[in-house]
C-alpha cells in the first residue's frame, strides 16, 4: 500500500464536469489499496481573474490583502473536490494550507515554505481512511496571516506535503502525459520522456518547458522525493524525475526547449573598469528586471559592448532602468531588439561526452540559422536566434540528436 500525493491543476478543475473526472481518478488509484493526499490549484483562471478583479480597484493591490484574495481560489477546489468524493461515496476532508500547518516567511505573493507542522492532522485523517484534499499554493505566517508561494506554486505545496508525509511518490497530472524531447506542437515527432534528473528537469523548465514549478524542482531534489508528470486522462506511466543514474547519463541529450517570449538588450561603449558589470546588473535586479544570458565583448580603447538577454515582459522595467544606467556609467547608449528567442539542448550525458556543442551549431548552420549568442552549463548549451527561427532551430536540432520516435544517441 503506497502513499501517493496528486496534485491537480486548475486546468483540470475548470468546470464540474472535469471535477468529477478528477475524482473517478483519485477514486481509482484508492481502489488499487493505495492512500491518498490530493492537492489542487485555483478552478480554472480563478486566480487571473481575482487578480484582474483587484487591478481594477487598485493599481498596485496590497500585497497581503492580494494573498488574502488569491489564496481563496484553491479554498473552492478543496471544498468542491471533497464533496463530489463524498457523494461518490468516500471518505474525503478539505485542508487548508493554514490547516496543514505549512509555515511560511511573509514575503506576500511569494512566501518560501519554513515549515510543516501539521501534517499530523493528515496523517490522522489517512489512518481513518480519508482521502486528504489540501489548498495548494497557500500558507500561514507565524503571525497566522495568509500568503501564497508564487504563481503555479500548488506543485510546490504538493512536493512539501510528499516530504513532510514521506510518501513514495509525488504525482502531477496533466492534459499531456508526461515531460515531451521537445513541444509537440513544434515537433511531430516528440516523444515522451520516461526519466529524467533532477537537474535536467530544472534546465528544461528554467529554460521554456512549462510542465513543473522551478522551486518544486529544487525542493524534491533537497529532499530526493520521486516526482511522477503523467496524463490525467490516461494509466500510462509518464515522465519519473529522479536522482540521475547511470542509465541516463547515457543518454546525451534529453530534450530541446525553446522560449520565445525573451528580449536581447547591448550596451555599447560601456567603460572597462573594474564594478562597472556589477553596477549595471545591480541596477537591473533593483529594478526587477531578470536577466538571463550575459556576454561581454573584448573591450577596445578601454570600452567594451555588454549584451544580455531578458523576460520580454521586462522590457519596458528594463529601458526605463538603463537610461539611467547608461548616463551614470557614461556607456555610449544601448538598444534592445524584440526579435530574439532562445532555443536550448540539454542532457546530463553531456558532462561526459564531447561534440555537442559543434553538433548543434553545425545543424544549425546547415539550415542557415544564424547564432547571435550562446551560453553553456555543465548539461546545456543555449543559443539566442531570430524569432522566426525558433521553431525550426528546434525541428532541426531533435532531427539532430535523434530525439524523434526512433532511438537516441546512445553510446
Ligand atoms: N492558482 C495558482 C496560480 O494560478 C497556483 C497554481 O495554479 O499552482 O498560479
Ligand atoms: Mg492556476
């Protein structure tokens, strides 16, 4: 008999319909003997449209009082989950964050988990045969005011409870089944994954696969908890992300992943003294602008060009920022192109192989996709191209690997 944590989201919560197609599911894997703590997101858009409600009434809405709104969303799946498993005839309670005792800092609208004191009441309730449904997304400071973890942060929440709760493993149901080599959208041939390390989660998801919460990754890799992605609407296994095996450092590359959604900002003549880089990205983080890719070009004269890339969405933040920026440092001034995007290749075998890195710039060249920059870690190589390139720098680059339906490279 395991004890499995699910967690749902909203997509799959949106009308009562799906409700009870969810519960039929739960149901199921109940039968097979199994113990059950299911936690689920905000019904549908739920929360974006709570948050439109109070950018209505308040341009920037009170960070606590915006906790004290989102954090009803999740309250109305627990209740509504609960109550179609009871009139399916099972035992079933709601919980929520606050009642599972998950104690938070209180950094409003992205409060980090402290700790977990009341799984006690789950693990009565699962003695007596409940199935527990617990608000994901939520907490309570220790001063008992509401927050929540940060958007999609339900499956942060079910990582936490799996921990707390030691259980064998921790479920994501979704509409696709399970983590894909590359968007199947993009990509026909697409497979489907069946392992893959928890780094190479974290650098797919970092890096444009939307399939998991970056933090949830991380926790379960603090705390070695087994995540399982795999389809609601099917009983295939899916995609099990583990501590890396030997078996998967085999395997090269994993999957391509792309975003699109990415801005490339030079700063041009930007003097070449120690501090200046320091000064720039200090200024940008204080202005809450993320940055992701930086090169810094050989300096000449003493001034150098500092490129780097953004969130798109950042963009405005960002010039509004580096006007300042550029006057103070006395840079000759910076544009910022729109066009970009950022196709990336990742896999743990690559911190034993060599040639990835002139496998995919080669392919990309065949197919005369210019490169305008790269970055590396120990498991992915990501290039910046065109826009309109992206797509098909993605096709090209899981034709190169072999990632479609026949095999990978292996070695
Ligand atoms: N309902 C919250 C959101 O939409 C949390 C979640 O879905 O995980 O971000
Ligand atoms: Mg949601």
């Amino acid at each position: 008999m395991a004890l499995i944590v699910q967690k749902y989201g909203g997509a799959s919560l949106a009308t009562p319909e799906k409700m009870l197609f969810v519960a039929d599911r739960i149901i199921k894997e109940m039968k097979k003997g199994n113990r059950m703590v299911v936690v689920v997101s905000a019904p549908g858009d739920t929360t974006d449209n709570l948050i439109e409600f109070a950018e209505k009434l308040a341009k920037e809405p009170d960070a606590r009082e915006l906790d004290m709104l989102m954090s009803t969303g999740e309250q109305q799946s627990i209740a509504l989950m609960s109550m179609a498993l009871i009139a399916k005839g099972y035992k079933a309670k709601s919980f929520t964050g606050a009642q599972v005792g998950i104690v938070t800092d209180n950094k409003y609208t992205k409060a980090r988990i402290l700790d977990i004191k009341g799984a006690s009441r789950i693990k009565e309730a699962l003695k007596k045969g409940y199935i527990c449904v617990v608000a994901g997304f939520q907490g309570i400071t220790k001063g008992e005011d509401i927050t929540t973890l940060g958007r999609g942060g339900s499956d942060l929440t079910a990582v936490a409870l799996a921990t707390a709760l030691n259980a064998d493993v921790c479920e994501f149901l979704k509409d696709v089944d399970g983590v894909f080599t590359a968007n199947p959208e993009v990509v026909k041939d697409a497979k489907k994954i069946d392992y893959l390390s928890y780094d190479e989660m974290l650098e797919l998801s970092s890096s444009g696969a939307q399939v998991l919460y970056n933090r949830c990754v991380e926790y379960a890799k603090n705390y070695g908890v087994v995540l399982h992605v795999r389809g609601t609407f099917s009983s295939k296994n899916g995609t099990i992300i583990k501590k890396e095996d030997v078996k998967m450092e085999k395997i090269v590359v994993s999957g391509i992943t792309y975003n699109k959604k990415e801005s490339k900002i030079t700063i041009k003549g930007v003097p070449d003294r120690p501090g200046i880089a320091a000064f720039v990205f200090n200024k940008l983080a204080e202005g809450d602008v993320n940055v992701d890719m930086i090169i810094q070009n050989v300096s000449e004269k003493g001034a150098t060009d500092i490129s780097f890339t953004i969130f798109r969405k950042d963009s405005l933040k960002a010039v509004k920022v580096l006007d300042a920026i550029v006057k103070k440092v006395m840079a000759k001034g910076f544009f910022i192109d729109e066009a970009i995007g950022k196709v990336s290749v990742i896999g743990v075998g690559m911190r034993t192989h060599t040639g990835i890195a002139s496998a995919m710039f080669k392919a990309l060249a065949d197919k005369k996709i210019n490169i305008e920059m790269i970055s590396t870690s120990e498991i992915k190589i990501s290039v910046v191209v065109r826009e309109d390139q992206v797509e098909d720098a993605v096709r090209v680059l899981h034709n190169a690997f072999k990632l479609g339906k026949k095999k990978p490279v292996v070695e």
